[in-house]
C-alpha cells in the first residue's frame, strides 16, 4: 500500500495543530501553577521552603505529570480549536470543493496524533517517573503525608516458590507481626518440609530480618520430624515491613522496569495492591493513544461550519474531553471492584470512543 505523499497542505496542518496544542499546554499550565502556587504559598512560607527546591523539586515534577494528565484534553482543545478556525474560515469547503476527500483530510491530523502519542508515550514511560519521584518526596517532606495502603489483618504471601507466609495481625506502630507463621513447600511434590510459628514477628533494621518471639519449628524428613522451638530466633526472608504498608502512588515514581519487577512480585505473593501498579503499567500505553481518537473526534465535529461559530465547537469539545478524562477515572474503579480486568479497564474509554469517533466521521461532510 503507497503511503500518501505529504504536501503543502499537510504541511500547514501540521503546523498549525501541533503549535496549537503546544500553545494550549504552555496556557493551561501556567494557569494551573499560578492556582496551585496560590493554594500552597502559605505552606511554603510557614516551613520556610528553599526557592530552588519548590521550582526544580516540585513544579520539576509536577508540570510533567499534569501534562501527561491532561493530554487528551489538550490534544481535543487544539485539533477542535484549529478545525473550527478552518471550518468557519470556509478552508475546508475549498479544501473538499479541490478534490480532496475528507478521508485524505485526516492524514496530516493523524500524523499530527502520532507526534504527540510518541511525545506523551516518550513521557509517561521514562521522563515522569523519576519527576514524580521528586514530586512525591517534596509532597511529603513540605505538603502533606502520603496515603499509605495498610495491610493489618490475615495476610498471606508466596514470597518464594514453595515460601508461604501467613500473619493474623500487623500493628505498624510496632512494626509487629502476630501469630507469624512460615510454611516451605517442595514445589515439586508439593510437601510440606518445615513450618515455622510464632506469637509474634518483630522486625529488627539492625540486621534486616525478623525476630520470632516464642516460635515453634518443625522440619520435615519423610516421614520423621524434627522440632525445636524457643524463645527469640532472628530470621531473614524474602519480606520487610515495607511489604505491609506502602503509598498508593509509589507506581508513578517508578520506571517501566521497576514496575514490572513489581508487579511479578506483587502476583508471586498475591498481593491484592497489584492492582495499582497494573493500572498504573496499562494506563501509561493507554493514554498516549487516545491522540488519535480524541483527533478523530474532533475534526469530525468541528469541520462543519456552525451557525454559533468557534465557540459551540469549543463547548462541545471540552464537554467531550472531560467526559473522556472523567471516563478514564472512573473506569479504574471496574478495576478495584474486580468487575474487569486492568488492562481492558484502562483501553475501555478509547473503544468506546472510538467507536464514537467513528460514527461522526461517517456522517461527517464528505
């Protein structure tokens, strides 16, 4: 298949939604750091906060995030916005009225789409998460103490083949595990060769390990067994206290290779807080393509000539685009709820706007 030559035209398109887009974010962000500098400032004053760390430490991180945030609805503001211009101007009646089918209209937008999919997917994948590794730490230090997922009652975790640990009770006030119990499996006949059990599990930094308070121990051999049991025995396992409890939004801090090193960790143990690092994983590919819906949508709306002019364009746009954004929140819940799976989770809101998008573009003018 001959890939369609790019001309002046597309040139000019091209140009002009790109540098549009462009425009919008630089607008919008400014906007939102003069609020939220607003909101913050007393914070900062009161804690005497350095210069240097509030620019390059917070709003180095935060201005990232919330550009990849909000893409989808810049890249609706500017491809609407520069349609509309267009359309009103009467450029695309001269463009179709010359021989050129709305069909080969779309293609400098959707090369237009793909810049901006590799930008934001370039982003997502390896600028912001060591940005909001500064961001969440400042947060933290300055702003406000993290959220953290705590995990007090009947845990269990594979934190090996074949290991399995079971807790009744964590306190993370005493960094305590209660009624601690640590089972060994052969992976291959599926026997129990040792199992370890104890009132209390105290973690100790000292030396990175578990101190068992009154254990009792039996190792298996056949079809004899050894036990032994005591008062205190230091132990070093696949599992520290920060297993127990960890920030909700750790997963935007890490990279691409990390989070995955997770996520295999989190599924061997059968951690049920996977599911944020897997929202995480699959709404960093989702969100980069939703450029080309999101174009689609919006040429095929704002191409017509309107009697309002730009601005119903602009109100239907924005209408759209924080329905998609309020959409692509609310999808995540599918997830926490156990209804859908991650991944089909985070693609759901580009399918069904796809399918949108492509039902305007069939009763779009040809």
């Amino acid at each position: 298949m001959k890939l369609p030559q790019i001309k002046k035209l597309d040139w000019y398109i091209i140009k002009k939604f790109i540098g549009t887009y462009l425009f919008t974010l630089l607008i919008v962000i400014l906007i939102v750091i003069i609020f939220d500098l607003s909101e913050k400032i007393d914070k900062f004053a009161e804690q005497n906060v350095p210069i240097k760390e509030i620019v390059f430490q917070y709003y180095g991180g935060f201005i990232p995030w919330i550009l990849n945030s909000f893409s989808p609805l810049f890249v609706f503001i500017a491809a609407i916005f520069f349609t509309s211009q267009l359309a009103s101007h009467s450029e695309i009646i001269a463009m179709l009225t010359s021989g050129v089918s709305f069909k080969r209209l779309l293609v400098p937008y959707m090369i237009s789409a793909t810049v901006i999919c590799i930008f934001s997917l370039l982003m997502g994948l390896y600028i912001i998460p060591p940005a909001n590794q500064h961001r969440l730490d400042f947060e933290n230090k300055y702003i406000k103490q993290q959220r953290l997922i705590n995990q007090t009652r009947n845990i269990h975790y594979q934190i090996a083949p074949g290991q399995f640990v079971y807790v009744e009770q964590f306190s993370p006030w005493a960094n305590t595990a209660y009624r601690f119990s640590l089972e060994t499996i052969d992976v291959e006949s599926g026997e129990l060769k040792s199992k370890v059990s104890a009132e209390s599990a105290v973690w100790d930094s000292t030396f990175s390990g578990w101190k068992l308070h009154n254990y009792y121990e039996r190792n298996f051999y056949g079809e004899s067994e050894v036990v032994h049991a005591g008062r205190v025995k230091d132990t070093v396992i696949d599992l520290t206290v920060k297993d127990f409890y960890r920030r909700k939004n750790i997963v935007e801090s890490l990279t691409q290779k990390d989070l995955n090193e997770m996520i295999r960790t989190q599924e061997m143990r059968g951690d049920a807080t996977v599911k944020y690092s897997l929202i995480e994983k699959h709404n960093r590919i989702a969100m980069p393509f939703s450029a080309f819906v999101l174009t689609l949508m919006a040429v095929a709306l704002s191409s017509r000539k309107k009697r309002g002019g730009t601005g119903i364009n602009i109100g239907i746009g924005l209408a759209l685009s924080f329905s998609y954004i309020l959409f692509q929140r609310f999808s995540q819940m599918f997830v926490h709820t156990g209804i859908m799976a991650p991944m089909l989770a985070m693609w759901l809101p580009n399918i069904i706007y796809a399918v949108i998008a492509y039902v305007l573009y069939r009763i779009a003018p040809k």
